[in-house]
C-alpha cells in the first residue's frame, strides 16, 4: 500500500516563494543599514550637545553664585579686560567651574580628534584637553550670543592667538575635520543648536554687535 500523505503536512517551498523571501530579506537589509549607519555616526555628535548642555549649565550655575557674572567677566586684568583671552590659557576658565561639572570629560567632544580628556581639573588639565571655544563677551542679558561650542570654527582665516571675533552675516563656516563639517554651538539662553554652515552666520547678534571667541 501507498503511503497516506498527511493533509497537515506543509509542502516545500518552491523557487519563485524562495526568490521572493530573499529578496524582501534583501530590501529589508538595504532599509534598515543606512539607518543605523547614521546613527552609529550621530551618537558622538548628540553626546557631543549633552555635553555642551552641561557646560552652559555649569556657566549659569557659576554666574548664579558670582553676581550673575560668567568667568569671563569676573576674571580680568588691572585694565578691565579677561585675564584669558588666548589660546594657552583659555582652559582656565573651565578650570574655575570644577565645582559645577561633574568631569572634565565634559569639556571634550567624543569625535574631536586628537583632544584626550584630563584626569582631573586641577593638575592636568591643559589647552589639549579641551574641545570647546567660549565667548569672551557673552552675557547673561544676550540670550542669543555663542557662549561655547566646538573648535573646528573659523572665518576663513587660521584663529590667531585663539582669538576670533564673528559679527552678523560674517563669512564663518565648521571646517570638515568634525561632525562630517557641521558643529554644536551653547548660546547663552542655555540652549544647544546643531548648525550647519548655511544659516551659521545669520545665528550671530543683529546689532552689529562682535561676538569675541577664544579657542583652545
């Protein structure tokens, strides 16, 4: 006698059902990759705004406790300039926030190259474990002005002695060495913006107003 075939038994699969689940395998691979590829390559630049978030909360924070004066402000010279206005010494008013930042991993962007976090704010840190410009003139009552951001910024020009100064509709552009050639900037109202090159310079003060970075 014959076998009796099962009416549960499942049939196998012919070719063209096989074709067909490799191929939405397939699609479904080209969907997904891309995706996670950007975020793989997002993740140090959002790490990079956390950190730039905690440092304009250590810059109110400090000012908070400092008759509503960031550091900048507050250390100055016997003619009434910042007493840090360059690239060697610029750390240093990080370095007086210690109290207010948890670590200086703070002040480094995880995608900056070359840049290594110090050990701690006191005896290690130096102008090479710092990734962030600050704005020298930035003040609490100019929500708009860049307080800090990431280094790779310039006009054009290389930054002499750390120092650059940027008005409205100035020539400014990230340079491509970080963030694929975007940046992170900390305005003074506490907020964090992920710009691009095109709207950066209409980002600046209206008035005519410099904006003076200095750079580590």
């Amino acid at each position: 006698m014959k076998p009796r075939i099962s009416a549960g038994r499942e049939r196998a699969l012919s070719m063209v059902e096989v074709l067909v689940a490799v191929f939405i395998l397939l699609l479904l691979i080209a969907v997904i990759l891309p995706s996670f590829s950007r975020c793989q390559c997002q993740a140090p630049r959002i790490n990079c705004v956390n950190n730039l978030k905690q440092v304009a909360l250590a810059f109110r924070i400090w000012a908070g406790d400092n008759d509503d004066k960031y550091p900048m402000a507050f250390y100055i010279s016997d003619s009434g300039q910042p007493l840090w206005p360059d690239s060697s010494n610029q750390f240093h008013y990080f370095q007086v926030m210690s109290n207010e930042m948890s670590t200086p991993k703070i002040v480094i962007c995880p995608s900056d190259p070359g840049r290594t976090a110090a050990t701690n704010f006191l005896a290690d840190i130096d102008r090479n474990k710092v990734s962030y410009f600050i704005g020298l003139n930035a003040d609490q009552s100019r929500p708009e002005m860049f307080l800090a951001g990431d280094r790779h910024l310039t006009d054009g020009k290389p930054v002499r002695n750390g120092l650059l100064g940027l008005t409205y509709r100035q020539s400014v552009i990230w340079t491509k060495e970080n963030h694929a050639g975007q940046g992170n900037v900390a305005l003074v109202d506490g907020s964090v913006a992920m710009m691009r090159n095109e709207p950066l310079d209409l980002r600046l003060p209206h008035d005519g107003t410099t904006n003076w970075l200095v750079f580590p």
